[in-house]
C-alpha cells in the first residue's frame, strides 16, 4: 500500500475524495503507509470489508475499523465532511474558528468544536523529533496586561498565561550571496512559571542536548537549567528575532481568527499555531500530516477535551 499524496489545490481535493470509499481508503493508507497490520496479530495480509470500512485479517479474522482507535473513533460526522474539516484547517492560512467551520459543514456549533480539538490533538505527534542546532528560546504572556503588574509577574492575574517559546534559526545564502537567518521549527507550551526547574523542563522535551541555546538575561535561565546545552545571551531583546516575531504572530492570530482564548484551552491553540507555522510552506502538505496523525492518535471525549489542559 503505497504512502498516500496530497492534493495539490481545491479541484484535485474534490476530485479525489468524491465519495466515502475514497476517503475510507486514504484514511485506511493515512494510518498504515507501510501497508495493514492487524492489530491482534501482526498479520499483513486482509480483505477490504467497503460496507464496515475495516481490514479483516486473513490470519486471525480480526475486523479492523479504520477509525476505530483514533480521533475519528464513534464519530457520528460523515467521512466526507472530516476530511473537508481536515483540508480547511491545515491549509487556510489563519485557521479556522469553531463558527467558521460550523457555517462551512453545516452543524451544530457542539459539532464544529468537537471536530476541530480533535484535530488539535492530530496536530502533535507522539514521535515529533527535538529541536536542534542553533535554538532562540524565551517566554511571553498571553491573555494580559494586568493594571499594576509588569513582566513576568502579570501572570499571577487568572486570565493570563505564561507561555514558553523555542525556534531554530537557519543559517542560509541568499541569491546575492549574503550570508540570511531564517525560523526553523517551533515549539510552545504552556507554562506556570519561567523558574529554572520549568525552564529545565521545557528544554529537555524541546531542544536536543548539545543544541545552542540562546536567550536573554532572565535569571531562570541559570546554569542548572542549560546543563547539556550550549548557552548564548543576546546582546539585547532586539536580536532575539525569530522567537519574538513568532510570539507576535501567535498574538496577532489568536486575537484576529478566534478574538481570545480561554486559558483552559490556550495548548491546543497553541499546538495549532506551531503546526501551521511549521509547514507555512507547504501548506497542503500538512492536510494528508494532519489526517497521518489523527489516524494513529488514540481518541478523546468530549469531557475530556473540555478539561484544562496540563501546563508543560
């Protein structure tokens, strides 16, 4: 079974997922690029069962659903209208609210939000690889300022939030021969506070040891919290780029798209940014990442995702 393609624009989407069966077996080449194995035995080989949209292994007659397990699992939303979820997304630019796409699919707004924290959840995966090389980590607050408070300590008030940031910096040529920076990948997490045991914590499931990691002055950034890590100080908060400008644009998107979150479900928006910004060139691409993900991430209730999430 060969690993599935993207569509490269809105008519080949339309073409290609004209009806269940198509979309039934992408989703089936989505969650088993190198070919179904069952999940009782490990056999290879089944029979495609279209009416039950499952695998029966021909070893142990196990019926695998193809969305069973996953974050499709027991949806009552019809295949089809997953998938323009999906494709809507991954590629728009500035990402969809929960209104938005409860006017595109025509649901219920319960529906609209359901689907789309699902697919949050699709958007990180289990085995996503660290960061690495040259690294600009720092934090910002979102939700804020409260009167009376400055810096770090405006996030005492309950509606605002401390969020740590960590992107690669690339160094390339330009056409004219200059030597250019760009942002590589990026990481977010929530966070109660910027202490060095928390800033520890955030580098060690973000950046590879041995990585430089530049910052400011702030002293939660101590020795103990870099060990493993190469460490550089910016000579001011103007040369921290790239993390500041992806701070920006994390603002500016969540005020413009969604007009404010609530700090409760502040991560999976988070999640959402660091995915789109991380595939900002090739955004159709993210479309088939997106459903890779959802297909082999385990499902999630609606009491579940309505939980605070936990702070990195």
């Amino acid at each position: 079974m060969p690993r599935p393609t993207f569509p490269k624009g809105l008519r080949e989407f339309r073409q290609k997922f004209s009806s269940d069966a198509n979309c039934w077996e992408y989703l089936s080449q989505s969650r088993w690029p190198e070919g179904f194995r069952c999940p009782k035995c490990g056999g290879s080989r089944s029979w495609w069962l279209l009416s039950r949209h499952a695998h029966e292994c021909q070893h142990c007659g196990h019926q695998a659903s193809v969305s069973a397990g996953t974050l499709l699992h027991r949806s009552h939303l019809p295949i089809q209208d997953w998938f323009w979820a999906a494709y809507l997304v991954a590629t728009l630019t500035p990402g969809m609210s929960a209104k938005q796409l409860q006017r595109q699919l025509g649901c219920r707004y319960q529906t609209a939000w359901f689907v789309l924290h699902r697919l949050r959840r699709g958007m990180v995966s289990d085995t996503r690889s660290r960061l690495a090389g040259r690294v600009e980590a720092d934090e910002a607050i979102v939700g804020g300022p409260v009167r009376g408070k400055r810096g770090r300590g405006v996030t005492k008030a309950a509606h605002s939030t401390l969020v740590f940031g960590a992107v690669e910096v690339i160094a390339y040529t330009d056409k004219h021969g200059e030597e250019m920076e760009k942002a590589g990948r990026l990481h977010l997490a929530l966070t109660q506070r910027a202490d060095a045991v928390s800033i520890r914590n955030f580098l060690q499931k973000s950046v590879e040891p041995g990585s430089e990691v530049y910052t400011d002055g702030w002293k939660g950034y101590s020795k103990a919290a870099l060990e493993g890590y190469e460490h550089g100080l910016h000579p001011s908060d103007t040369h921290a780029l790239h993390i500041h400008r992806a701070f920006g644009n994390l603002k500016t998107w969540l005020n413009g798209t969604h007009h404010g979150v609530d700090p409760k479900y502040l991560q999976s928006y988070l999640d959402e940014f660091a995915f789109r910004f991380n595939r900002r060139k090739t955004p159709l691409a993210g479309f088939q990442t997106l459903l890779g993900i959802a297909s082999n991430k385990d499902p999630v209730s609606l009491r579940v995702l309505s939980q605070p999430a936990s702070n990195g």
